[in-house]
C-alpha cells in the first residue's frame, strides 16, 4: 500500500492533474494525502470534489500557511502505510511509476526507495523536452547501490536522484526523522541525501517516472544564492551526522566544499556587479580562506579599496577592456570541438508526441 502526498498552495488546476495522474497509476493500491497549505482560494472546493469521486484521495488542510517543508513533514506524519511518495502539485507522474518501483522492492527488500530516474519537462504550451545526450550521460545509471556509493552518485549527476520519482519505503523515512524544516529550497536534496548515506537504494534511471512543469511561479525560478548558502550549510551538517567511511566522507566533504565556494564566486559576482564592494569584499574574503587562490587575495584587496574610493573600479575596468581587446586581435582564442556545449540543456524527447498526448488526456 502506497501513500502519496500532494502538497499544494492555490494551484488548484494544476493539482487536479497531478491527482488524475496518480489515480491513472496501472497499480491501483494507494491513497493520496493533500496537504492543503491554507490556500484560502477554490482549492477546498475542488479537493472536495476530488474526494467525492474517488475514496482513496483524503485531504489535510492546514489552519494557517506552515510554509513549504513543515507542510511536507506534517503530511509525511500523518502516513501509516509502508510505502510514500511526494508529488507537488505542479507536476505529474506516468503511468507506470508506482508498478516499476514496487517491482524492484520485490527483488532487493533491503532498500530504502526505488526509483529517481529522468523526468520530462512540460511547459505552459505543452512543449515536451528532456536533457540533452551531454547531461543524460552524468545521469548514474539503473542499479543497486549500497549506502554511501548512491550518495556520491546523486551528487555527481547533472540534477541529482530525482526526489518526485522515489518511492520510499516509510520506516526508513521516520529513521532519518522525515524532513528538515530550516529548509526551503533543498528539502529534497537533503531527504535524498540522507537515505543514501544510511540505506541501500534501487536506481532506475532508463524510465520515465514524472513530468517536471517548467514556469514562471515553479519555485526553482526563486531559488536565490543566499538562501543556497545557508542550505548548503544544513545538507552539510545533516550528512556528517551520518556515520560514513572516512574515503566516501573525504569525497563528500569535497563536494560540499566545491558546492559552497560557487556559491561565494556567485554572490561575488552578483555584489561586485551591484558596485556593492563591502558585501564583495566579505565573499572575497570567504573565498580566499577556503582556497588560498592568489586571484582571491588580489579581489579581497580591490574590492576593500574599492568600498573606500568607488571611483577607482572604473578605473580598473577600463584598463582591463582594453587588455581584453588587446588579447583578442593578437590571438584569436581556439574553441574546443571535443566538449559538447553545455548552453543547449534541454532536447526534444524522441516520444513527444505519445506524451504530449498523455499530458493533454490529464486535462480532460
């Protein structure tokens, strides 16, 4: 038996798609859970509507707004059965999700969610699309991974084990204590994260599991490197709570390292860019502890002097336009033909037209 949870916030179109999807499932065993975050709009009607037609679908509306992760954490404490899974409301699953998933627990009891293959991406014009050859080639392919070596491969892929097209086994959720409130935007890296660091997982990454729906109010559109920055630091400590062996910790440590320091080189850039040079220079700062780089002690003191005398970053950049054009007449750079480009990540799927047609039969 299968709970899936469905949190939504005043999408009730959008949501009444994802529940036809789950209610499209070729396994039939599940109840849905819809975790209404006081939305205070037609979405209790709609909901209503939904239960009336279907006994399965079951709802818990919040009093006031909990925001997004508690409201994940308080539906996941209300779930009894021994499998879940979380759909948000904008997306929607294939038909054949919750079969596959279930099959590999058949087969490899000891795991502690099946699934996070590729999705699809659908846009507001029902444009179907995937990642390009490129990025599908990071994807870690279908298979048993014991713990630790599935975490390392969330990490190395393009956009990580997809949290939407796991299915978990309860149990192993309440043993990592379900979700991390401080969170907003990396409530799903860090659940995914934490299950691989202490469970076996089941990878199946060569299917179809879920559509990602790509628009304007999809929360990734906010996600702000500030914010980033204080996450990374709460997926960080959550995995050192995780016993690991100190050559799998070394790598995953390096990892988080990597991680923080592009979040400083983007917030960086973003405040020199803003002429802001006293919050630059702080980021200069943080990058040159962390790595020691000639570069960073060099920006460090620019952009302290630069918060003092503004006038001298004019300067600077116009000396350094002109030994850019300098560079240029004087040698032309040579492009590499042996990487493909990485601009171009998003490709027509080879069955567009089949899912395009699934995704408009959701509407109906």
């Amino acid at each position: 038996m299968i709970t899936v949870v469905i949190p939504t916030y005043k999408r009730p179109q959008l949501l009444k798609r994802a529940v036809k999807s789950v209610l499209n499932q070729t396994y039939p065993h599940f109840t849905i859970l819809i975790a209404d975050n006081a939305s205070g709009d037609e979405t209790d009607s709609v909901v209503q509507q939904l239960v009336q037609k279907d006994q399965r679908i079951k709802l818990l509306k919040q009093k006031t707004n909990l925001g997004m992760s508690a409201n994940f954490q308080s539906a996941f404490m209300q779930v009894t059965t021994p499998y879940v899974c979380f759909l948000p409301d904008d997306d929607f699953y294939a038909p054949t999700f919750f079969e596959e998933t279930l099959s590999a627990f058949s087969h490899y009891p000891d795991i502690c969610f099946a699934g996070g293959g590729s999705e699809l991406f659908i846009d507001q014009n029902h444009t179907i699309s995937c990642l390009s050859a490129y990025f599908k080639q990071k994807c870690p392919p279908t298979g048993y991974y014991p713990p630790a070596k599935s975490l390392l491969a969330h990490f190395r892929a393009y956009s990580g084990i997809q949290f939407p097209s796991s299915l978990f086994k309860t149990d192993c959720l309440h043993t990592i204590g379900g979700f991390d409130v401080r969170l907003k935007f990396c409530i799903d890296s860090d659940l995914i994260s934490k299950c691989a660091a202490r469970f076996p997982v089941y990878l199946i990454t060569d299917r179809i599991f879920y559509f990602y729906y790509q628009n304007s109010t999809s929360l990734s559109r906010s996600f702000d490197l500030q914010q980033q920055e204080i996450e990374a630091h709460y997926l960080h400590e959550n995995i050192l709570l995780t016993p690991l062996p100190p050559t799998d910790r070394q790598v995953i440590d390096l990892w988080y390292q990597s991680w923080k320091m592009r979040i400083c080189c983007g917030l960086y850039g973003y405040y020199y860019s803003r002429r802001e040079f006293q919050k630059a220079y702080l980021y200069a700062e943080k990058l040159y502890h962390m790595t020691g780089a000639a570069r960073w002690k060099k920006r460090k003191t620019h952009t302290k002097l630069y918060a003092h005398f503004s006038f001298l970053s004019f300067i600077y950049q116009a000396l350094k336009v002109c030994e850019r054009g300098l560079r240029f007449y004087k040698k032309k750079s040579k492009v590499s033909s042996s990487m493909p480009s990485q601009e171009v990540i998003y490709t027509t799927h080879s069955d567009t037209d089949f899912w395009k047609q699934y995704a408009l039969s959701l509407e109906t």
